[in-house]
C-alpha cells in the first residue's frame, strides 16, 4: 500500500514537472512566457490605447453616431448632455451614481456596471496580495525539481516554488484573503442589490401589477372564467382584467399587410411631392402588367385593409372581452353568472347581445314590432335557448380541432349561435337597405361580414383558438406578490403564475405552447446545449494548444513542417490563439440563442437568462477543462469517465502552466470589445449601407430598418447575456490565478477599470434601457460565482496536494468548509427576497395610491398587437396636398359614419396608445 502510495506521488510530480517546465528525461523545455506575455502586452495594450485616443476625437467630432440618445426622440437621457473632456471621460463617468443608472438606463445596466466594479475591488485585493507574493515565489529555494526554470514570469508563480516548501503557507494564506473578501464583497452587494431591486419593483409599471399565466385548465379557458378564478382566490375588488391569449395568424397578416399598404402610400405620396408627378407602377393582377397610380392603387388598398381589420377586430372581441363563454365552472359561478344561461326559451335582448358581437348589438338588433322580422325573432330565441345547457368535458374534441374545443355537440350548438347571427345580420342588412345612403349600405355589409366571420370562427375555422396562457391584472401590489408566490392548483404545472414581462416584450407566438411542448422544448435545448459542449471542446482545444508553438509542433506533424520551414511564424501563432479562441466564442451567443427558443420563453429576458446560464458554462467548461486537456482530449474524457475524481488531479496538472494564456486571453478579449463597442464599427457599417439602400424619401422611412439594415436612430439592443458572461471568464481567472500566478491581478484589474468606464458610456450615449428584466441576470451571474469560487478552491486544493504540501492541506480544508457553508447560506433566503417586494413595501404603496388612481398604464396592455392595432390607419398628414386631404377626409368621415351606424361600443384599450408596439 506504502509503495502504491508512493508511485502515484511520483507520478503526479512527473506530471506536473511536465507541465511547469521539465521534461521526464531532466531536460527542459524552452519557456517563453516572458516574451510571449511582453509581446501580449505591447500587442493588446496598443490596440486599446489606440481604441481610446480614435474614440475620443470621434465621439465629440461625430456625436450622431457616439451620442444616440442625445438627438433620438424616445431615447434622450439629460445624462447625455454632458460629454466631458478629451481623456476626463474615463474616470468622470464613475460620478455618475447608480440612481442615476438606474432611471436612466436601466435596472439591468447599473446591475452590469456593479459587476465590473466588484471585479475591480477583488483585483485591488489580489494586486495587494501579489505585493508579497511576487518574492516569496521569486526567491524560493533552489531545487532539483526547479532548477530548469530560467523564465522570468513563469519564476513568480507557485510553479518556481519546491515540493513541500513552507512557502506554500502563503499561497494558502493569500486564498484566505481573496475568497474571504469575495464572500463579504458578496454580502455587501447583495444588500445594494436587495435595495436597487425593489426600488426597481415599487415602480408603477405594467409588468408590476401583473402575472403571466400558463398550463390554464381547458375549464378556465376564458376571459371571464380565469378572472373568475382570481378573484375567487382573492376579492372582486383586487383584479382588474385577465386576457387570454389567442391564436391569430390571419388578423396579424392582414395588419401586417395594412402597414406595408401605409408604407407604400406614404412612399408614393412623398414621391408626387418631391417630383410633382404621381407615379405608378405595373399591377401583376392586371393583364399585362398594366400600369396603375401607384396613390389611387395604395389609397383603395388601405382603405379594404382598414375595413378588413376591423371587421375581423370586431369579431373576435368577444372572445377577447369573455363574451362567448361557453365552459361552465360549477365551483366558481355565481348567480350573475347563472343569469347569462337561463333555462325558459324566452331571452331578452341583453342575453341575445351575449352571444353577437357587438357590431350586432341594440342598432341591429332585429324588431319585434315589424311583422317582418316577428318569425325571425322567434326563430333567435329558439336558437339562443338551446345554449342554456353546456356540454360537459366528457363531449369535448381536442382543444386544437376547433375554436373552444367542442364536440360534435358543440358544433351543433355553434350552429344555432350561426342561426341567431346570420338572422341579426339578416335584419340589419334589410333595414339598412331601405336607406338611401352609401353609408348604410356599407354598414350593411360590415354587419354581415362580421356575421359570417363569427360563423366560420364557430364552426372551426380561421382565427380564434384560445391558447393555454394569458395574463391577469391586478389592482394592488401586494395581491400580484401573493399570487406569484401561491400554489393555484392542485395539479403540477396546471396554473402555473409567473412574473409578467414588459407588454412591448411578449413573445406572442410561444403562448400556445402546453406543458408537454415545454417539456419536450427543454429536453431538446439541453440535448443540443450537451451536444454542442462536446463538439465545441475540438476547436478550442486546438487554440490551446496554439498558445505554446513548441507544445503544438509536437502534436501536429503539419504545424512541426510549417514552423521548421518559416520560424517566423511561432510567435504569430501564439498571439494569434487568444484572438482566435475569443472570435470563435462570439459565435456562440447566436447559436445559444436560437437553442433557447426551443425552451418556449415568453419574453426575451427570459431567453437572455437562459443563454447567460448556457454560455457561462461554455466559458468555464471550454476555458479550464478544455485547457487542461488540449493535445489529449480522448485520453482524458477516458479517465475522468474512469474516475470523476481525476478531474481535480487533471486541472492541477495543467492550469499552472496556463497562466499567461489565461492573461493572454484577457487582454485580447479587452481589446476587442472596446475596438467594436467604443468605436461601433457594425453599427455605423449597417448604418452607412442603409443610407444607400431602402427606401429613404422621408424621415420616417429613414428611421425604419430595411433587410436587417439599421440607421443611426435605431441601435441594437444591448447583449446583456454575452458580455454578462463574458465577466464569468474574468472573474474565474481572478479566482483561480491570484494565488497561482501573482501577476494576473494586474491585468484583471486594468481590464475591469477600463470596462467600468466603456460601458457606462454605452448606456448613458447609445444604448436603449429596454428591454429591461429588472437586474435578474445579476442573481444568475451570483450564482454561478459561487460555483466559480469552490472550483477554484479544489484547483488549488489539488496543486497543493500534487506539490506535497502535507502541513498546508489542512489549513486550507477550513477554507472549503466555510465556501461550501456560505453557499447553503446564501442561497437560503437572499435570492427569494430579492425576487419579490416584501408584503409592508407592498401595502405601503398600495395605501398611498387613492381612489381614482389611473390605471390606463396596465388596463389592456396586455392585449395582443394585432388586436390592439387602430382599426382606421392613415398616412402622414404633411405629405399629403388639398385633393387627396380631402379624398382621405372623407374616407375617414365614411368610416366614422359606419361606425356610428353599427353602435360599435368602444373598446377597453382605446386610451392605450399602441401604436409603437412591433410584431412580427
């Protein structure tokens, strides 16, 4: 047992001799650390020196392009005005405070920015360390097993010092210091963070006083029916409105349509202005090809989509508004509820209306004292009544076969709601023709297209299914906490309550997915995420080993040839690794991306939280395990399959050796960003070729994107899940290298003062503060932190052990202890109370809003763009002249008039202003 001991001892030393420098027969090997990290230096430091003096003058030479929110409408910030001086940009925007941020930019930016910050103040404290680190290293004991280290950097890492030397109390005495200052550095943040969150959640915003629903019940699957439910599970008084999703292709199609008819109308409009000449084009439907006037052709086309769209508006608010319910809850009805399905055959008016849309209420309504329409009447309430007595779930077909999911019970009695609405549209269309107007004859037509649409919807056909998932509204803060944090029902994932996303960033075609389809989307991201993990490790495996020529050159017949042949080429192709290894990872938060889609996020902070969480395990998988593997990927994944254990004796072996690829890596990474971030060499090259290409008549046509193309005006949202992950990296180095190799503090901490500066640039002078998910990248990002620290302990817990460090391990044990315990500490309670307002902060603000607190803000917010899209478009007043003012002035007194004749009532979002809403 004493021998076998004693071999794996030898073995391990053999192992890491190799990797610190000393080959298995005595001889060593040629180190260029020194050189290799100088040229780094020079390289990288260049670039970015380079990157702040060419930004500084174009900043203030060009301030359309490097002060966007200073001149665009709806993103100009006060805290733009001020640009600073040439260099004093750098350290005058740390002044900026985090309120500030805050208001201005976003929860989510100032919780980036306190990121970097917190990366700083542990590199100062591992830059402190490396003050008396750096001799004791330097100045160790000469040995056998050191004798061969003649490198000057690789002389002041924990490589330089002999097996079993009690300057290894140092190294364990410095890992005290750093994890302990993270662990307090943690706790002070997460008290900022607690504070900052729920300032963020006290605000009065949509998204505050709401909460997504999801997995609802096929009972529930109504308007009235799920805010029914809610209010069962609280009070009347504490739920405002709840919004079920609906499936609606076809109306989003046609509003799709209208708008490219208004863009065409107001191109063709801007033309006859600039050249006096109404211009056409050649229409396809026309034989040959004739020629039309491009105004009149886009005037009549707009005027058929507007009509269009409302009809089909008209149509589905019932269902919209809970109208059409035809599920009954036996467990929540009330007698309110009883009243709309009375048993005798006779229904009033009202009830009659119940079951119409409301383009066929009172005006249309069929009269019983014209003895034209007396059988008709008769005929409606025979129809109506049959819809007293529900079908039972037993009688249902599958929910996607027709609009409510109904049998062939459901199909007769959507038949009888046909009768009763063709019978109304029947009675409207007569009496409007006795009038002599074209106005009424319009109506007519509205009237009994509305019919006919609500017909087809009934029997199962266009728009209409009613998706599994909506939102509720509620009146009070404390009643959306309640319900985020309560079980709804008594089965897994049915009713499902999460917190509700901003209005403007609903992914609406996700709503439909079930709980199956979610299930089966998340088994595939993590399939593909796996998959993706291990193919990945080939490419970067190969960078790796780039970082040392004379390591490769023995791995790589072909490398061996090409550098014997052009030697020239080995000190290029060490600084050309960490270029390569961060331009191939910048293709990875695409790919991840569309990974994350498959997981059916509702919003896109939660596909950003779910590519943060994928590619933080990239950068820490790919950057250490794969490092510590390179040039022998097989054979290790062999022996760690063999014994998981091995991993630990694995990242010891290797990752002392990689110190200065690590640095490498960062500088390069540093570089990079602040070249494409400070000077936007994208943005400006999309923004230079959209001048040249798409329309650009007028000003708004200049604003919008055209083939992927974007202005000035528009900049692209910024990638919080990248460069988020992007710090992991930083912070992963810090943690594992600080004690190892003294010098990487140094780096770290230029790298973070330099980022901390940029990127408040970023956000004060370019980039938008929504979408904004309320700081919960930062929870994430804490999270895998802590996992960060206990891998960096074990790292260095194995080169202890492999460097025989007997009398240091055991000091170093408490240390783990302490790490592991904090993590149980932390996680207990710290994460959930910053996810909700606590109940007296809620009840706190509920007080304060009075009676007639305006609700508007919240109150069909939620409602589909397409639904809540302006039923009569027109296009810009100034480009229009006399004539055709007054031809769309009369067109627009024309549909007015249609409107009054079919007594539309008005709709619950008509003081929500939409119109800045995007879809697809």
């Amino acid at each position: 047992m004493e021998t076998m001991v004693k071999n794996e001892f030898e073995r391990r030393q053999l192992d890491i001799m190799r990797n610190l420098g000393t080959n298995d027969d005595g001889t060593s090997t040629d180190f260029n650390d020194s050189r290799v990290l100088r040229d780094s230096i020079l390289i990288y430091g260049g670039i970015l020196v380079m990157v702040i003096v060419i930004f500084s003058y174009v900043r203030r030479r060009f301030p359309k392009v490097y002060n966007v929110r200073n001149w665009v409408e709806h993103l100009k910030t006060y805290l733009s005005d001020d640009q600073y001086r040439f260099f004093s940009w750098l350290w005058r925007l740390y002044m900026v405070t985090d309120d500030e941020i805050m208001d201005e930019c976003g929860m989510d930016a100032v919780c980036f920015v306190r990121l970097i910050q917190m990366g700083y103040r542990l590199s100062i404290v591992g830059s402190f360390n490396t003050i008396w680190l750096l001799p004791i290293y330097l100045t160790a004991e000469d040995s056998d097993e050191t004798a061969d280290i003649t490198d000057r950097v690789v002389k002041t890492t924990v490589a330089n010092v002999p097996s079993g030397s009690h300057r290894l109390y140092a190294t364990v005495f410095a890992a005290y210091i750093l994890f302990g200052y993270t662990m307090y550095q943690i706790l002070l943040e997460f008290d900022w963070y607690i504070e900052m969150r729920h300032k963020f959640l006290r605000k009065p915003l949509a998204r505050h006083f709401a909460v997504f629903v999801r997995n609802i019940p096929s009972d529930y699957r109504t308007n009235a029916r799920l805010e029914r439910f809610f209010r069962g599970c609280f009070s009347d008084d504490d739920v405002l409105e709840a919004t079920l999703a609906i499936n609606i292709p076809n109306l989003t199609k046609v509003v799709a349509q209208r708008d490219a008819a208004v863009a065409n109308l107001e191109h063709a409009l801007a033309l006859y202005k600039k050249d006096g000449v109404r211009p056409h084009h050649k229409d396809k439907f026309i034989m040959l090809g004739g020629n039309v006037d491009s105004i009149d052709y886009y005037t009549a086309q707009l005027e058929e989509l507007n009509k269009d769209v409302a009809e089909r508006i008209a149509t589905l608010e019932p269902i919209v508004k809970g109208s059409i319910d035809k599920v009954e809850d036996p467990g929540l009805a009330s007698e309110a509820d009883e009243a709309k399905f009375p048993d005798d055959s006779k229904v009033d008016d009202s009830a009659l209306n119940l079951q119409i849309p409301p383009g066929l209420s009172a005006q249309y309504a069929p009269n019983k004292d014209d003895p034209d329409t007396e059988a008709a009447s008769t005929e409606i309430e025979m129809n109506v009544s049959g819809l007293t007595s529900p079908p039972s779930v037993a009688e249902m077909q599958d929910t996607h076969s027709t609009l409510f999911g109904f049998g062939k019970n459901m199909k007769k009695k959507a038949t009888y709601v046909a009768g009763a609405a063709a019978t109304a549209a029947t009675g409207a269309a007569n009496r409007a023709a006795t009038a002599t107007t074209d106005v009424a004859n319009r109506a007519a037509k509205t009237a009994t297209g509305v019919a006919n649409r609500a017909v087809t919807m009934m029997l199962g056909g266009e728009d209409g299914e009613v998706f599994p998932a909506g939102f509720v509204v509620f009146s009070k803060l404390s009643t959306t906490n309640a319900a985020l944090q309560m079980v709804h029902h008594q089965t897994p994932f049915d009713m499902e309550v999460l917190e509700a996303p901003d209005p403007n960033d609903v992914f609406w075609l996700n709503m439909s997915r079930t709980h199956k389809d979610l299930q089966l989307g998340m088994l595939a991201s993590f399939a593909m995420t796996a998959g993706l993990l291990l193919t990945w490790t080939i490419p970067m495996s190969f960078f790796a080993s780039l970082s040392n020529a004379a390591a490769a050159r023995n791995d790589v017949d072909l490398l061996d040839d090409l550098f014997n042949k052009y030697p020239g080429l080995i000190p290029v192709t060490e600084q050309l690794a960490p270029f390569l290894v961060v331009m191939f990872n910048s293709l990875l938060p695409m790919i991840l991306e569309a990974i994350s889609l498959f997981e059916g996020p509702i919003s896109s902070g939660m596909v950003e939280a779910s590519k943060f969480v994928k590619l933080a395990i990239f950068n820490i998988v790919q950057t250490f395990f794969v490092s510590a593997i390179s040039g022998s990927l097989m054979a290790a994944i062999s022996d760690i399959v063999e014994d998981w254990t091995k991993i630990v004796d694995l990242l010891a072996n290797a990752l002392p050796a990689q110190g200065t690829y690590f640095m490498q890596i960062l500088l390069a990474s540093t570089a990079t960003s602040a070249a494409m971030e400070m000077l936007r060499v994208v943005p400006v090259a999309k923004a230079v070729l959209r001048s040249v290409i798409g329309p650009n008549l007028t000003e708004k046509e200049r604003s919008k994107r055209f083939m992927g193309l974007a202005p000035l005006s528009d900049p692209p949202n910024f990638d919080h899940a990248d460069f988020t992950a992007q710090l992991v990296l930083y912070f992963m180095v810090l943690f594992v290298y600080c004690v190892i190799s003294p010098m990487t503090p140094l780096i770290t901490a230029v790298c973070f003062a330099f980022l901390g500066a940029m990127f408040r640039g970023q956000f004060i002078y370019i980039y938008g503060k929504h979408p904004d998910s309320g700081g919960k990248l930062w929870a994430s990002f804490i999270q895998i932190l802590l996992t960060c620290m206990l891998i960096a302990q074990l790292t260095i817990f194995g080169l202890l052990g492999l460097k025989k460090a007997v009398k240091q391990i055991p000091l170093f044990i408490p240390l783990l202890v302490i790490t592991v315990l904090f993590n149980f500490y932390i996680r207990q309670q710290h994460f959930r109370v910053a996810s909700y307002l606590p109940t007296r902060e809620c009840l706190k603000e509920d007080l304060q809003r009075d009676q007639n607190f305006d609700f508007s803000f919240v109150q069909g917010a939620y409602l589909q763009p397409a639904l809540a899209a302006k039923t009569d478009v027109q296009p810009e007043p100034t480009l229009l002249d006399q004539h055709t003012e007054q031809q769309f002035e009369s067109i627009h007194d024309e549909s007015l008039k249609i409107d009054e004749e079919r007594n539309e009532p008005s709709r619950d979002v008509s003081s929500i202003d939409v119109s800045s809403r995007k879809f697809d």
